[in-house]
C-alpha cells in the first residue's frame, strides 16, 4: 500500500527566505508526482507535476525534483512571500487494475511572516 | 475552458441523513474521481469513475456511491450520515489514459458537515 510522507508539518520562515518541502513515498511504481497549494477551506491548485520519466520541474519561484528510485521528491519555494502562506500538498498518481488513484501526503502548513 | 465545478459549497446535515453532491468535469475530461479530506489531513480516494462505470474504489463503505452522466458530470451520494462523514469532499477530472500526463484538476470542494 502506498504511503506518502510530507516534512515537515509546519514551517513558519520570514518573507525572503528560500525554503525547501520534503516528501517521501513508499512504493517506486508511481506514474506522476504532482504539487498542491490548498488555501484554507477551499479546493487544491496543481502547481507543478513530474512525470515518473523526469527530474524535476519549474514554475516562476517553485522547482519540484523526483528521485523515484528513492522515493523522495523536493519543492523549493524561492523568496519567499506572505502570499505564499499556504499549506502544501505531495501527491502520487499510480495506475491500478481498474483506475487510477492519487495517494496524498499530510500537507506542510508554510506561513511567510512580512 | 471551464474549471471543475462543485456543488453546493456548503451543507448542514444531521446524522442518518443522505445527501447528494455534485460534480462538473472540466471540458474534455471523461475522468472524475472523488476524495474525501477530514480536517487537517491530506484527501483520500473515494472512488473514480470513467465512462459512466465505477473504475476503482478506496476504503470506503457501500453508503458511498456515486454516478457519471454521458456528460461527464458525477454525483457523490452518501446515505446513512454519520458524524465522522463531517469534511470537505474533493472532485477532480482528468483527460483519458495517457494524455496530458494524467495531470488532475480539482473543484473548489463541498464542506459537509454532520450533527
């Protein structure tokens, strides 16, 4: 069964700061691996996705990495902003018998002090 | 392009209730899939439809089910409510197999709450 870790829970930094996101996962058969930033309250945004074949990925301030053979992938969130304050999201898309299902990590609560 | 959109935003049930909630998959999508976040915890699998059939299910009891229309859009119905039911339910669609990496769009979420 997949489990997905995130590291850490809470992370509160001044604005500025570069920060990194850590998570993990158990099992290597994955397809993609994808990044969320969920507001509270409401739905989850995709801000970057790897798929299993790739390395990393950028997006303006955000660069995710994989290392699918050990289970870990980074985001790196570059100065930081209050804006960024949010909590993020790890998630990896296996393929199954019948469908397919994202497995989710706990989500890193990140607040950016001004 | 429309987004993924979800209804109603909020809602109030008390335990023993069914409720409905609904989906609209993004244009071009034929996949939904629902998942379930409790309060301060990550979503978890619900089950996905594709075609209008059941395509996988997590570890969640029969009073789940759900449907898709030719439309593509779903409905999660949950009967029999009870307390624990209380969270943000999460609908996501994605493209076929295959295309577009499998990348999954979410809707904005239903809150449920259960007294």
């Amino acid at each position: 069964k997949q489990e997905v870790t995130q590291i850490p829970a809470a992370l509160s930094v001044p604005e500025g700061e570069n920060l990194v996101l850590n998570c993990s996962f158990t099992d290597s058969a994955i397809y993609n691996l994808q990044w969320f930033r969920q507001d509270p309250g409401k739905g989850l945004t995709s801000l970057l996705l790897i798929q299993s074949s790739q390395r990393e990925q950028t997006s303006g301030r955000l660069n995710a990495s994989l290392d699918k053979s050990s289970g870990r992938s980074t985001l790196y969130i570059a100065a930081s902003q209050p804006g960024d304050s949010a909590t993020y999201l790890c998630a990896v898309l296996a393929r199954e018998t019948s469908g397919s299902r994202l497995t989710f990590g706990e989500g890193t609560q990140l607040t950016v002090n001004p | 392009e429309t987004g993924v959109t979800q209804s109603p935003t909020h809602l109030i049930k008390t335990r023993g209730q069914q409720v409905t909630l609904r989906c609209s998959s993004q244009s071009g999508h034929n996949t939904v899939s629902w998942y379930q976040q409790a309060l301060g915890q990550g979503p978890q699998f619900i089950f996905q439809y594709y075609r209008e059939e059941e395509n996988g299910r997590g570890n969640f009891p029969p009073r789940f089910s759900g449907l898709q229309f030719p439309n593509y859009s779903s409905e999660l119905n949950v009967n029999a409510l009870e307390l624990d039911d209380s969270a943000l339910y999460l609908c996501a669609s994605s493209s076929p197999w295959g295309a577009t990496y499998n990348e999954q769009f979410f809707g904005p979420g239903t809150r449920l709450t259960v007294l």
